[in-house]
C-alpha cells in the first residue's frame, strides 16, 4: 500500500543514459548546473554505495578542487535534495540522498533508473540465454538497447564524466555485439547485416564484430563479401597494430574459404526451434592457457573478519557482481596478505585461473613496474607467442582485453602506484575480478571505474593478540598477558610491526615476553625495535618508500606533522604549522592521505598511525634545520593560544582576560561569533588543547603555557573537564615557576585552585589560594588579591564554613569594587546570597542576590545570572512558595541552556522535581528528575545517586503512575 508521503510526491525517476534528468511522476525536475547534475550523476552511479567528499571532489573538479569545494559540495547536496526531496522532514518521509559518514548515498531502486532497467534485463536475458531460450533472451536484448538513443552523461564536464561514458558505451557495444550474435545464431543474418556493417566501419579493431558480419554475409549466400570483410580488418590490424587477427578469426575465414557445412545458417534455424544455444558461433581452438600465479597464503594469516565479510558481501550481492576491488591502507597494515588470503579463498569461482603481479609501486630496488611490461607478462602468462603481442601500448592492452572476453579469470595487481599504472590492465568485459592493493587511495578507480574500496585500519586488540598466538604459541602468550598487552599497544596493532617483534621472539624461545616489552619501552620514540634487518620487513623501510614517493612539499608537511602534540590535526592548524594558506595546505594533506600516510578521521581533520607520526619526528630531525622546527612550532602553538583567547569572550564574559603573547608571523588564528561555535571547536580540540600546554611548558615556552591553561577556565568549567583543567594548570604553574614568571604563577596557582575545588578537594584548594595571594601581595596586585579571597571565600562555602565563606566574600568585595571588577563584585554578592540562604537568613541572601541580578543583567552576563535565578529559586522553596520557586527556575533553566551549562542544567533539574513533588505534581517532579538524571549520570556527579534514589522512591509510593515503557 502507498504511503501518503509516496503519494505527494509522486514517483521519482531518473536517466544517465543521455542528458542526466529526472521526473516526479509526468513533470521533469530541474536538477541545475551542469556540477550539480554531476554530483547526483556519482550518486545514481553508485547508488547504493557511499561517495566520500574526496571522491565527489576528485569526480567534480579533478586535481585542482577550488579551496571551498567542500562547502560548495554540501551545496549542491542541499539544493538537489530540496528538488528531489520537498517532503524531507515531514514524518518518516524517504529519503533519496543520505548522509553516511563521509560522505553521501543515493537511496534509488534500479526501477527508477534508465541503466537499472538496462542492467535487469540484461541479467534477465543472460539468465535466459543460459536456458537455451535464445529468441527470449534476443527480445530482451532488443527492448533494453531500444531504449538508450543518447550518449550517456551528455553535456556533463570533467575526467569523471569522460569516463564514465566511455565505460557505459563500452558496456552498450558489449551487450549490443551479444544482442547481434543471438540474432545471427537465430537465422536473422540478413536483417543485421547493414547494422553490423556501420558498427564494423565505427570499430574496425573489434574483431568480434567482423566474425559476426564474416558469419552473417556468408550465411546469405554472400561468401566474397564475407571473405572482403576479412581482409579489410586483417589490412587493418596489420597497418595500425602490426599485428595478424586473431586465431578465431583466421579460423572463420579458413572455414569460409573451405565451404565448411557447419556455417550453415539452418543450424541456427535448428536451435531455434529448441536445441541448445552457444553464445557465439565460433571455430574450434585450441584449450586456452589456465593461469595460476597466486602466492602462497600466509599460515599464519589471522583476524579481519570485518574486512573479508566486507568482501564476500560484494561477491554474494545481488544483481551484477563487481568487478573491480581496491584494498587501500598504509604501509605495513596487511593489504597483500589479506588480498592473497581472500583471492585463495575464491580462486574456485574464476575457474579460467587466476594472474597475479608486483607492480612495486612502492618498492626500496626496483623502480615502478612500467603498464606495458605488466601487459606483457600477462599476455605471457595467457599463452600469447611473442611474435604475436604486438609493439604498442594500446594493442597491447586491446589484445589482453580480447584475450579474457567471455572468460572468468582473478586478477591480483599488488602494490600499484596510481590509477595510470593499471588502467591497461582493467579487462574491458565482466566476467573477471581485478583486487588491487595500494598504499595510495586510487580515487579515480572508484569514482572513475566503480571500484569498491575495502580499507584497512590496524588490527583489533584480539586480532593482534592471536597473531601473535599463531606465531608464538598460547602457552607462552598467555603466561605474561600484561607484557602482550604491551607489546599489542607499542607496536600500534600494525600487523608488520607485530610480525617483526613475533620473529625476535621466536628465534629466542627463551626470552620472556617482559624483556621484549622492556625492549620496545625502552626504544619507544624511535623504530629501532621494529628493525630486522631485510628491506621489505624493516618497518623504518617501509614506510621510507611511502615517504619518498611524496612530492617534496608534502614530505615537508608530513615532517612537520611530527611537531604536533596531539592524536589529530585540522586544515587551520596544519596550515599555522607550515605557514601556509588554507588551499594550499588542503591539497598537501589530501596527497598525504591518498598515499594513507594520514586518515581524514572526519571531515577536515587528520590522523596517523602511533608508529607513522614516530617516523614522521625522525625525519624531522634528520632533515629540518633545528630553526625551521621551532619556528614551526612557534607558529603552531601561537596559533591555538591566539584561537583559544577568541573563544575567552564567548565563554567567560566579563571575567578579567588573560593578557596574549604577540601573535607569531604566518599565523591566522580563527575567529568565532556565537558560543556554540565556540565550545564545539574547544570540545572538538579538547585533546590538542591539552597536549599543547605540556608541549608549551617543556619546550621553554613557559608564556604559551600558563597562558593557554588560563584561557581555558570558562571552557573547563562548563565542560566538567575537571582532570584537564587540573592537569594543564599544574603543568603551566611548573613551567612558570621554573622561568620564574610570578604572573604567570598567580594565574596558575589560581587554576589549580578553582579545579581542585570544583573537585570537591577543598583543604587543597585553599592552600594554592594562600599561596596565590601571597604572589598577588609581592606583586602589588590589589584587584587579583580581591579576586582571590573572593575565590577563597567560594571554597570555605563549598565546605560549609558558611560564617568563613561571608567574610572572605564581604572582603573580596569591598577589594573588587574599589578596582571596579564588575565579574568579581557580581561573583562575591552571588556567593553572599547562596551562603545567606543556607544560614537561613532568607532576607538578605535575597537582597544580595537581587542587586547580583541587577549587575549581571547589565553585563549580559548570562552564565552567572542563571545561577543567581536558581538560588533565588531555593529560597522561595524553603519558604514554600512553590510557584515562585518553579518560576525561579525555569528562568534558571533557561539561562542555563543559553549558554550551555549542562551541569548546572542536570543541577537546576534536580531542584526543579523537589519543588514539583512537594507541589503535588508528581508526573512532572518525574521528568525533571529523569532528565536531570541522564545529565549529571553524564558528567558522573555524586548526585546523580541521589536523584536516582528519588525516583525509585517515586515509583514505590505510587506505582500507578509509572509512565508506559514506551513512553521512557
């Protein structure tokens, strides 16, 4: 049954096979500019399948991308979704274009597309054909090629779009040759003559044609023309290629010359009427060459279960199996061990054998496997005499294609460097299976030639754990499981690394697994513990040959990579790192991820493997000057200091800034204009942010330190990022202690202190808050005194010495409102207020509270002024005013939610539901607790417990009014 939504919007359907178009039931959709049309063009190619961005751009705009082709990508996205999609949003309407992961699918049926169509019957005629039922099969042929009058992709621009059309006609001529053949086969020799004629003018060097008129003329009694067909194609083939035709060929024109009775066209009339059908009417041969070239599989091949279902689900999917694979991955990580075990795994459904070659793309000796001399070997490895394999490049490759027509043989090409090396090798017929394997992304076979991609990543925990089982045996494995586990985490699960390490073992089966651990610990920094001594099996080696394959600037990006302090690395960032502009930074890091010396982890933002970014420093210091390294790092760390300060409005206003060192040459921080953009990107760099102060304080620049950690206060806080915050202060009051830097002392005994009591650790807190002032005292620093015995003042009414906490507050106080520090005076009257109303002088806390309210709103200070509503709300609940209380806050909630305090949101919640029961609204009081809980379960607050006991409580003194499950 319909859906409404399928209702409204009519069917959609879509062609390729001519100008690209689609309809929404009779009316055609206008799809836009000949890129946008492109873009969806990918989408119904790949239908689906996911398109990464990098494959959309390569497709789009080829090797020169303009630097905003991203955000001009989600454009187009946007707009063909608001054609092809105007109910999106609406319920559970369908969707045509999905987002998934990094990338885009397309959501369309093959009946919905002209070459979906295509493709079932020609499936369906195959089927047919196979059956013996030869005329159905040829009617069906017939329907599928009446409806394909045009060049597919017409009027679309770029090497994708070239490519593709030249594999659509490819694909049509093919089923076309297939379509004449069964009409030859069934007595219909005369009425394809004239077609088979203008095909054989438009594609001389296709044989298959010219045997196909050769037949058809000769069976309408017209053997002369048929024999002057012969010799204009072997004229032909001997001029341009200086090649003879091939044996099948030679042999239909020996049986022409000979009269043979088996050409005669009443057999054909014969497997018409019900005896069985060939494919094609051709001249005993000799029995083809049955390669079997696939190495050996590896004993000890282990794990990668994820990987190799990935695998057979593209050879057990329905409809066309594919017939091109891509294993992509760095260097070391399995790629030819597992492309060998799966090719061993299915050598037994390409019964016509199986081609295996080393291309070296990537090798320490040899250089790059030329296409041609690869073609060669293959045409050796398929039985083709020497003096037959002609001397050009294209009839080489012509010839090879001939060669595996109609047969079903598995191709290996191992370690291939770019697409341009493999592309002769590519069989032009389906039929075959090419695995590729390569250390570079080879995005234009996917994009280009519908290659599916199977990546690889490091090994699973329990994978790198039973290789090394395979390898050493249980026993020993298991006797030391915290060396293994050692072992697993310093060689990063790269199967190369675990697999060097294993061998030492092995050969010392006396070692204890702790000493090779010891070993690697001791080494870790470098790659002298993954040596062993031979080229292909030397870890440093390996990856050199990745390395050095880069073009010089992008070597000199990854080098510079290894500067960098944290697990990733955004565009600005690694552009602040090289002093270089966006775009141009943008192209070097997509040449270091094609060569999978970074992952692009999600969009804009890089990756390396743990050994990879070890390689990556060792360069660095064999080939940068000791100057170029610390400008470099300079600018990087300027960079994130500049690019946090900007944030420092937007999450603390009105508190006191923090003064920046001057900002380094090169350097672009960014900029931000609302909260949210500033949290996420502080909660996305969180990690780098961190790493940066301790690379700060141990590389001498102390400033950098102290001041970064400072910066991130309001960050901190309102993330909960307790442990960071206490970690990257204490790390900055070391570095600013050791260059005697008394201001940056200050500030940093003040971040220590403020985590360590928002910890809840008070003694502690108020310790570093002595000792703060006192730095405050020998500096003459009369406001920052103020500030610190209001912030004193904070931890006492933590720890409930509330008459303590108002007289560290009233003297912090009258300090800040002589210096006119509006943020501290609003700090003290709101700490003032809270401890009032726990002495229960309800009069005065709200007083205090009221003209903290009154300033906060004249600042806009919103963080502050939602917990000012709140304990104006715990006040009028401990006088029982509940509806004031409710109102409070809610007010507080939404305060709150403005800028982002999820902790004081779970808080407010929590308060909320107590008001609510005691107001007799118990549903209500259930869902602020709920949600209250999942928050503060979120940041593990202790009263997380407490509200959880509540609700249980709840739900036992009135189990009537526990929701429906399905309604949680």
């Amino acid at each position: 049954m319909r859906t409404k939504a399928a209702l409204e919007r009519g069917d959609l359907r879509f062609a390729v096979l001519g100008p690209v178009r689609a309809w929404r039931g009779g009316r055609e959709v206008d799809l836009g500019s000949r890129q946008q049309r492109l873009v969806l063009a990918v989408l119904l190619l790949r239908r689906g399948h996911l398109v990464t961005v990098d494959e959309f751009i390569d497709a789009v705009w080829g090797a020169r991308p303009p630097a905003a082709a991203v955000s001009v990508l989600r454009t187009y996205v946007s707009r063909l979704r608001k054609v092809l999609e105007p109910w999106r949003g609406v319920g559970e309407s369908p969707k045509v274009i999905v987002s998934a992961a990094d990338g885009y699918l397309a959501q369309v049926p093959d009946e919905a597309l002209d070459l979906g169509m295509f493709e079932q019957r020609v499936a369906r005629a195959k089927k047919l054909h196979a059956i013996g039922e030869v005329s159905a099969a040829a009617d069906l042929l017939h329907v599928a090629l009446e409806e394909w009058h045009e060049t597919p992709l017409a009027g679309l621009p770029g090497p994708f779009a070239h490519a593709e059309r030249t594999r659509l006609n490819e694909r049509r001529l093919s089923i076309l040759e297939a379509r004449l053949d069964s009409d030859v086969q069934l007595g219909r020799h005369s009425e394809v003559i004239a077609e088979l004629r203008a095909l054989v003018g438009e594609h001389p060097l296709r044989e298959g044609l010219c045997q196909l008129l050769m037949l058809a003329l000769y069976r309408s009694g017209r053997q002369a023309e048929a024999l002057a067909c012969y010799r204009r194609t072997r004229r032909v083939l001997v001029t341009e290629l200086g090649i003879e035709p091939s044996t099948p060929l030679r042999e239909l024109h020996g049986r022409i010359l000979a009269a043979d009775a088996s050409l005669n066209p009443s057999m054909a009339s014969r497997r018409q009427e019900g005896s069985p059908a060939h494919t094609r009417v051709s001249p005993p041969s000799a029995t083809p060459v049955r390669p079997a070239q696939l190495p050996a599989d590896l004993p000890t091949f282990t794990g990668r279960i994820s990987e190799l279902d990935q695998a057979r689900a593209l050879l057990s999917a329905e409809g066309r199996p594919p017939s091109l694979v891509v294993i992509g991955g760095m260097a070391g990580i399995g790629k030819t061990t597992l492309a060998v075990h799966w090719a061993h795994e299915i050598a037994d459904q390409f019964p016509d054998g199986q081609l295996f070659i080393n291309l070296r793309g990537f090798d320490p000796v040899h250089s790059v496997m030329p296409p041609g001399e690869a073609v060669r070997i293959f045409l050796d490895a398929l039985g083709v005499p020497p003096q037959r394999i002609p001397c050009r490049l294209d009839a080489q490759a012509a010839l090879y294609r001939s060669l595996l027509a109609d047969r079903r043989v598995l191709i290996v090409l191992d370690n291939a460097r770019d697409v341009e090396q493999i592309r002769h090798l590519l069989p032009g017929s389906p039929g075959c299976l090419v695995i590729v394997t390569s250390r570079n992304q080879l995005t234009g076979l996917i994009a280009g030639d519908g290659a599916h991609a199977v990546t690889l990543h490091q090994l699973t925990p329990a994978d790198a754990r039973t290789l090394l089982i395979r390898r050493l045996g249980a026993e020993r494995v298991a006797a030391q499981p915290q060396a293994v586990d050692e072992i697993i985490e310093r060689c990063g699960r790269l199967p190369l690394a675990l697999a060097i390490v294993a061998a030492r073992a092995a050969i010392r089966p006396r070692f204890p697994l702790s000493a090779i651990a010891d070993d690697l610990r001791e080494s870790h920094g470098s790659l002298d513990a993954f040596s062993s001594g031979e080229l292909n099996t030397d870890v440093r080696a390996v990856f050199s040959w990745s390395y050095e394959a880069l073009s010089a600037p992008a070597a000199w990006l990854f080098r510079l990579l290894g500067l960098h302090p944290g697990k990733d690395i955004s565009v600005p960032a690694a552009a602040a790192l090289a002093g270089l502009p966006l775009r141009e930074t943008r192209g070097l890091l997509a040449e270091l991820t094609r060569a999978h010396l970074l992952i692009e982890c999600m969009p804009g933002r890089y990756t390396t493997h743990d050994l990879l970014r070890t390689y990556a420093g060792e360069q660095l210091l064999a080939d940068e000057p000791s100057a170029g390294r610390e400008r470099a790092l300079e600018r990087l760390l300027s960079w994130y200091l500049h690019t946090v300060d900007a944030t420092y409005p937007l999450l603390t206003p009105d508190r006191g800034r923090v003064p920046p060192e001057p900002l380094a040459p090169g350097c672009h921080p960014l900029a931000f204009t609302t909260q949210e953009q500033a949290v996420q990107w502080c909660e996305m760099e969180r990690g780098n942010l961190v790493a940066a102060v301790h690379r700060a304080a141990t590389s001498g620049r102390p400033g950098v330190a102290w001041r970064l950690a400072a910066m991130m206060w309001g960050f901190f806080y309102l993330g909960r990022h307790l442990h960071d915050w206490l970690d990257t202060s204490r790390s900055a009051l070391a570095a600013a202690r050791a260059a005697h830097d008394r201001r940056g002392e200050a500030w940093s005994l003040g971040g220590v202190a403020d985590a360590l009591t928002q910890m809840n650790r008070l003694d502690e807190a108020i310790d570093h808050y002595q000792k703060q002032m006192s730095v405050y005292r020998e500096l003459g620093d009369s406001d920052g005194q103020g500030r610190c015995l209001i912030s004193m003042g904070n931890a006492y009414l933590q720890g409930d010495q509330l008459d303590t906490a108002v007289e560290y507050n009233h003297r912090g106080l009258a300090a800040v409102r002589i210096n006119g520090c509006a943020w501290g005076e609003s700090v003290a009257l709101t700490n003032l207020g809270d401890a009032y109303q726990r002495l229960g002088r309800f009069d005065e806390a709200a007083d205090h509270l009221e003209e903290a309210l009154v300033l906060l709103r004249a600042m806009g200070n919103r963080w502050f002024e939602a917990n000012v509503l709140h304990l104006l709300g715990a006040i009028a609940h401990r006088l029982r005013r509940c509806e004031d209380a409710i109102e409070r806050y809610h007010q507080a909630l939404e305060a709150h939610r403005n800028v982002g305090n999820r902790w004081g949101e779970g808080h407010t919640l929590g308060s909320l539901g107590d008001v609510q029961l005691g107001a007799g609204e118990p549903e209500a009081a259930r869902t602020s607790w709920r949600q209250a809980l999942a928050i503060l379960t979120e940041f593990e607050d202790p009263h997380a417990e407490k509200i959880r006991e509540g609700l249980r409580d709840l739900d036992r003194r009135m189990p009537d009014a526990r929701p429906h499950p399905c309604c949680v």
